[in-house]
C-alpha cells in the first residue's frame, strides 16, 4: 500500500471534518491501519496565506492549527528536500503550472506517496500516469 500524502484543502477539511469522498475516507482509513499519513510543509505555507487573506477561518494561529493537525497520531510532515524542489521545475507531461502544486506532485513522485485531493490540475495530472491520486 502506498502511504498517503493530503494535499492542503484534503489537510483543512479533515481537520475542520467536512465531509470526504468515500474512497478518500477508505485510503486514509487503510493508511492509519498501517502507514503514514503524509502532509507537505507547503502545506504549512498554504494555510498560513489562507488565513492571511481571510479565505480560511481557524480557531488559532495557523502554526498551531498546522502543530496541531501533525500531532494526529501518524500523521508527519512530509521531507522537502533540494531534490524534490528541483524536480518540481523538471516534471514530465502536463504538471499542474502552480509551484505549490508542482511541489505537491514532485513529493508524490519522490516519494511514492497517493495524493488526497480536490485540485482540479493535480488530479488531471494522475490521469496522465506520472503520480497516483484519489479525489476526495
């Protein structure tokens, strides 16, 4: 089984419980059983940019909101190393155009992780066979 990597609003809504896919719910499921469940430090970015421009409402400060999504018991932050930002500007096919996406793509890539997400561009980019993902 591949581990699982959630994308940001994958991230915002299991954390605020909105509702999910049911294969999303059963990938995530089958992960805590025995993998982990990755989220990228973009992420942390993405959340906080939200929160700025007031397009993201959270009870706390977005660092502690994201603390407190990785304490989730096996759930971890996902590695951005000098390699996957490099591939992110070298990825085969049609990536996605948006750096954050193509930061998401490349760590999936690397990694081998599934994505869970909603993004239009990252799920178009599965369908073309260079990354796995599940839409939620």
């Amino acid at each position: 089984m591949k581990p699982i990597l959630l994308d940001t609003c994958a991230a915002i809504w299991i954390a605020e419980d909105e509702p999910l896919a049911a294969d999303a719910v059963q990938a995530i499921d089958a992960a805590r059983e025995g993998a982990i469940i990755f989220v990228s430090p973009m992420s942390a970015w993405e959340v906080g940019m939200l929160a700025a421009r007031k397009r993201l409402t959270i009870a706390m400060e977005p660092e502690a909101w994201f603390e407190k999504f990785l304490a989730v018991p096996g759930t971890r932050l996902a590695p951005l190393t000098l390699s996957i930002l490099i591939a992110s500007s070298f990825l085969p096919g049609d990536p996605p155009r948006d750096p954050v996406d193509r930061i998401i793509a490349a760590t999936a890539r690397e990694g081998g992780y599934r994505v869970i997400t909603r993004d239009r561009m990252l799920l178009d980019y599965a369908l073309q066979g260079y990354m796995s993902a599940i839409a939620c």
